[in-house]
C-alpha cells in the first residue's frame, strides 16, 4: 500500500526526533572530543547513524532477539556509555582511552550513543503507531541533514559561542547527560530482572 506524505506528520516527527537526539546540546561533548583529539567526520556519523535507525525501525526487534539481548538490556548498556561521557565532561578528565582509529570519535559515541542512541531508536519505533513509515523516515532524515550541519561547522559555532560560554555549557549539559543516563538506567535497569 502506497503511504501519503504528510507534512504535519513529517513534522511532528522531526519535532520529536530533535528533542531526543538534541543535536545542539551535544555541542559541548563534541568540542569536548575534539579537544581530546578525537576526530569527527560529520558525513560518517550521520550516514552511520542512519544505518542504525533504518535498521532498528525495520528489524530492531528481530536483531536484539539474535544477540539474546532485550531493550532494556540495550537502553541500560547505553546509559552507561553516556554516564562515563558526563564524567568525563564534568571533571574534565578522559575515562576512556582516546584509542586512534579510521573513524576516531564518529561511530563511537557520535554516531551511537550521542545520535542514534537507545532513546531515539526507541522514539523512533514507537513513532510507527502514529504516523506512516514514509513520514517518519523524512523528519528523521531532515533531523541528520541538521546533524550534520552542526558537526560539519563545530568550529564556526564555537568562534561564535566563545571560550568562556562553551566551558559552562560543557559543565551544564555534562549534568544534564549525567541525568539523562541516569533517568535511561533507572527506567530500565528493573526491566532486565
């Protein structure tokens, strides 16, 4: 059956897109990596997080049944991925070994959990009992095109912002990351038992 593109669908699902994956709160976290020196390849994150939503939103199920592994399993092990980047934004200190690599920072954690992490491929999947397929897809699209954007010109949003605001802003949303990997973990972590 042939699906109708709706633009108050397609918006609607931008809209919610935007709010979960929130692209501009990542800002801090990724001049963050950047100043590790971790390397970010805007096109290889979006391209890599597209991947994990198109095939989450079509066989997510069926892939977490391959690998024996639940959703909640999923959403804890991705909290516990964004807490130790919340520490590491907030003490300013590198908990994880800045390990070189082709695609330094872009798949791990830009591309997943940062972007495509358990709480948007979730929105994602649970979008399908509102809207067509079709619609989703476009604001879901639409919401990478402006991923992209962002991390394609980090540089020129950090001249604009300043030094002095960016360090409160990594401060600020390293707290608001730590809360949101505790509120992930804590609505999960009893669904696993």
């Amino acid at each position: 059956m042939l699906q109708a593109i709706d633009i108050v669908e397609i918006l609607s699902a931008f809209l919610v897109m935007f709010a979960i994956i929130d692209i501009t709160g990542s800002i801090p976290i990724f001049l963050s990596m950047r100043e590790q020196g971790k390397s970010i390849k805007p096109l290889q994150a979006t391209l890599v997080s597209l991947g994990l939503f198109v095939v989450f939103f079509y066989v997510g199920d069926a892939v977490l049944r391959l690998f024996s592994i639940d959703a909640p399993s999923f959403a804890v092990a991705g909290a516990v991925v964004l807490f130790i980047l919340s520490l590491e934004m907030i003490t300013g200190r590198e908990f994880i070994k800045n390990e070189v690599s082709a695609s330094g920072a872009s798949i791990v954690p830009v591309a997943f959990p940062l972007i495509a992490g358990p709480g948007a491929i979730t929105a994602l999947i649970s979008l399908r009992a509102e809207y067509a397929d079709i619609n989703i897809m476009i604001g879901l699209v639409l919401n990478l095109v402006l991923d992209f954007v962002v991390i394609r010109y980090l540089d020129r949003l950090a001249e604009w912002l300043g030094a002095g605001l960016i360090y409160v802003f990594r401060k600020f949303f390293g707290v608001v990351l730590l809360a949101m990997a505790a509120k992930l973990f804590a609505g999960n972590i009893t669904s696993m038992f």
